[in-house]
C-alpha cells in the first residue's frame, strides 16, 4: 500500500513552503518534492510605476533582507539613468551603499545561524519540537543566544545609519545616495560601547566560527554526509577572483571546480541563465543555457560562494577560508551542513568590511549622486545573504516599468533544495521503520541549510495548517502530527 507523507509548513523559514514525500508499496521513497505554494506577483507590480520608485517598493517582498532588494533594484536603476554599473557611483554613492549591504549580510547571517539554525545542531533534529527555537537555545546556552541578538542588532544598527531605518529604508536611488554617513554616525558605530561596536563584533564572529568548528569536530560524521551531492555554483567574483558581496562579474564552476561560465557581464546574464516552470510550485528552476535543463542546475549562496571565489580579501576571513578549503582537500565542496560553516566565515569577513568602511573618509563626503545619458534597460545583481540576487528591468519613454524580472537566491537553489530533500528522506524513511516527527524535521533541515526566503522568491497569501499528516493510497488518514 502506497502512503503520501506532506510537511506543512516548513518551519524555522522565511515565508510558506511544504514538502511532499510519496512512499511506493515496500514503504521506500519513491518521489519528494517541496512545493513553494505562495504566488509570486512583484514582477507585475512594479509595472506602471516609476522608475525611481523601484528601489523602494521591491524591498517590501522580505522583512528579512530588504536592503538586498533595496540595492539590486538600486543597481538596476543606476544603469537606466546613466551612472554606469557598480563602480560608476562617487566613491562616497559606492561606500556607503557598500557599508548597507555588508551590515545586512552581518545580520542575516546571524538572524539565520543563531536563531534558526541553531536549535538543530545544539539539541538534534530529532529534539522535541518545544526546544527546537531560540527560547530553548536562550535558556540552554545564554551566553551563545545574547551574542545573536546582539550581533544582529549592530547589523541593523548599520543598515539604520546609511538606509535611513533598518527595514525597508531609502537610503539607495538610482545613481547613488541621499545620504551620507556624519562622524556621529560613524563613531557610534566604529567606537560605542562595546560589545556593540566593530572591534567587538569581529571577535564575536571569530568565536562563531570557532564555535561551528568545535561542533564539527565532535559531530563530523552528521555535518559530513547528512546530505551530499555534486553540483554547479554560481556568484558573483571581484574581477581579480577575490569574494565581492557588492558588485563584480558572473562565474560558475562545476563539481570539479572548472570554469563553465568565464566571468562575464552580468548585464548580459540572459543570455547565459535561463528558466524553467513546473506545474506543482510557484517558483522556478534556473539552469545554465550551455548546460541544459537537465544539467545545467547550480547552487548559490554562502557554499557555492566559496567555491567560486579565489580568495577572500579580509586577512581573518581568508585565513578560515583556507581551513575551510583544506577540510575537502581544495576541493569544491558539495556538502549541505557546511553551508553553515561557509555563512560563519562569511560573517567574519562581513564583519571586517563594515570595520574598514567605518575607517574611510570617504563616507563623509557630499557627492553623492551621478547621472548620464538615460538606457531603456537596466540590470542589477548583488550576492544577497542567501545567495546572487538578479533584478532587470525595462523603462519606456514616459519613465515607467513596463517589464520585472527577479530571479532571488531561494529561486536559484530551488532544484539543490528539492535535492536535499531526497536526498534525506531516503536515507532516513525505511520500510518497517516508524515515520518520526523528528525524521520529518530532519527534512526541514536540509532545507534550512540553504536558509531560503520563500517569501522573496514567490508572494504570499492564505494561511497555512500547523500539522502533518500521512494518508494511504486509498486517501484514509494513517497518521497525524501536530507541532506545538
């Protein structure tokens, strides 16, 4: 007798998501899939609206990384009215739209590390699901949970002093800035009281990582193989190979680490990315024209990031890196749990380029706005927390949208997600075996690894129950649980 398991929602996520897991008559996995069930509807929004409102009204897609919206949008619409792409802004346009983008990189990653992930690898998939948030991580590792919010209120703290509030600011509009940093601003943030400062927070994010590092000494074997499998990557690049989050050209490798996509314009991307539409999910899948549908699939985020890149220009994040590096043998890593490990150094570096900002005069100065000859299109890309972020547009002469496209990190992880997924639920769901809450959480876990923003990648409505149930083939309820 077949059985039809559904995991609704998945939780500790941004936005609404579930998972679909069908068992063949021996009781083995025959067929999973995670269904994205929000409708996505920005695209059209955004259409009739002024140009110049883009960068604002995008944002409102995610209250978790809206300054990622905010700034692609931003570098789109640079483009359109002539300032160039990335570096075409004044230096102070550029560093103080730079210092935002890293502060929201530093509280994202935080956010998703301490708050959401966390529970999982303190207290094991398996914990009941009571413990499994940050109440539960506050009571049990209070030191650990203070760090998190604190962490994350000075990357907001950030975002605060150069986009004007820390959600959906405007500090950003096309061509450059509408603000600069004052010396208040900046020795608030470069010199306040500790821990709250940027000194502080740096030894905070190396004690991050080498809290993740002792955890994966003592738990190798679950960080390892929880879930694997070989794929593309795909980022942004500084032209020099180094890691840029900001601005920089597109590459990809594969499994072995070879260039399949040679650093190229990413105003150009359409002709190298395309996408496809499943009829059982809101969200698409992205592949690499040269590739295929089949083959072309690709990873973003804080792992592929790390396999793409040569090298991290800040000296304490480069020398996790090469550690990092070191644990596959120089090799592209294909591991879904180092995903957290990659996010950390991340942070680390994140947290040394708000430092060095905070450091340039630059971001006192009173240019802060350029503009040339108008452009009909305009595209701007930027590597969000959860992965490269794309936004393209077409203006027409009366100044309006008049076409969107967005393509958000969780769109392009959509296939490696759906991967994990299998990939866990046949190891851990076996004929004769009992279906557990925690193995149906061991699921979400995988997906957790990619952090995805559901709610970025499609738009969302209705409501979602708060349980699972598995059903025969007949359609009669075997088995119910519920989540507190």
């Amino acid at each position: 007798m077949s059985r039809k398991i559904i995991i609704e929602p998945v939780t500790r996520v941004e936005g609404h998501g579930k998972v679909t897991i069908r068992l063949d008559e021996q009781g083995e996995v025959a067929l999973t899939r995670l269904h994205i069930v929000e409708f996505r509807g920005f695209e059209r929004f955004v259409q009739g609206r002024p140009y110049w409102e883009a960068p604002v009204l995008v944002q409102r897609l995610c209250g978790i990384c809206p300054v990622s919206h905010h700034l692609a949008a931003a570098k789109a619409m640079d483009v359109v009215v002539g300032a160039g792409t990335g570096t075409g802004l004044t230096p102070t346009g550029e560093k103080v739209r730079r210092l935002m983008h890293y502060g929201q990189i530093l509280q994202s990653h935080t956010l998703h590390f301490f708050h959401l992930a966390s529970p999982d690898l303190l207290f094991g998939y398996d914990a009941p699901p009571a413990q499994r948030n940050i109440i539960a991580v506050a009571m049990a590792h209070p030191e650990l949970a203070k760090r998190g919010v604190l962490m994350r209120k000075f990357g907001q703290e950030v975002i605060a002093a150069t986009a004007g509030k820390k959600i959906h600011g405007t500090g950003a509009i096309p061509g450059g800035v509408n603000k600069n940093l004052s010396l208040a601003e900046r020795d608030i943030l470069l010199n306040g009281p500790a821990p709250l400062n940027a000194a502080a927070i740096i030894g905070w994010a190396q004690d991050a990582v080498s809290f993740f590092k002792d955890y994966y000494r003592s738990h190798r074997e679950f960080i390892d193989n929880f879930v694997r499998f070989p794929s593309n990557h795909l980022s942004l690049v500084r032209p020099d190979g180094a890691m840029d989050l900001y601005h920089g050209v597109l590459r990809a490798v594969d499994a072995k680490g070879r260039k399949i996509l040679h650093d190229v314009d990413y105003q150009d991307y359409d002709k190298y990315i395309g996408e496809e539409v499943r009829s059982w999910t809101y969200m698409k899948f992205p592949y690499l024209l040269s590739l295929g549908q089949e083959k072309g699939w690709y990873r973003v985020g804080p792992l592929a990031r790390l396999n793409t890149v040569d090298f991290i220009p800040t000296p304490l994040a480069q020398r996790e890196f090469e550690e990092y590096k070191a644990a596959t043998g120089g090799k592209p890593n294909d591991r879904c749990m180092h995903n957290h490990w990659a996010r950390l150094i991340e942070l680390l570096h994140a947290a040394e380029v708000v430092r060095d900002l905070l450091q340039d005069p630059d971001l006192q100065g009173d240019n802060l706005v350029v503009k040339g000859a108008r452009q009909p299109v305009g595209v701007g890309i930027i590597e969000a927390p959860r992965g490269t972020l794309f936004h393209h547009y077409r203006v027409n002469d009366n100044d309006l949208i008049e076409m969107a496209n967005l393509i958000v990190s969780t769109t392009h992880n959509n296939e490696p997600m759906n991967r994990a997924v299998n990939g866990v639920a046949k190891s851990l769901i076996k004929a004769g075996k009992e279906i557990t809450e925690g193995i149906l959480n061991a699921v979400e876990v995988a997906i957790r690894a990619y952090d995805p923003c559901l709610s970025c990648a499609t738009h969302a409505y209705g409501q979602m129950p708060l349980e699972i149930t598995i059903q025969d083939a007949a359609g009669n309820l075997v088995q119910r649980l519920f989540r507190d």
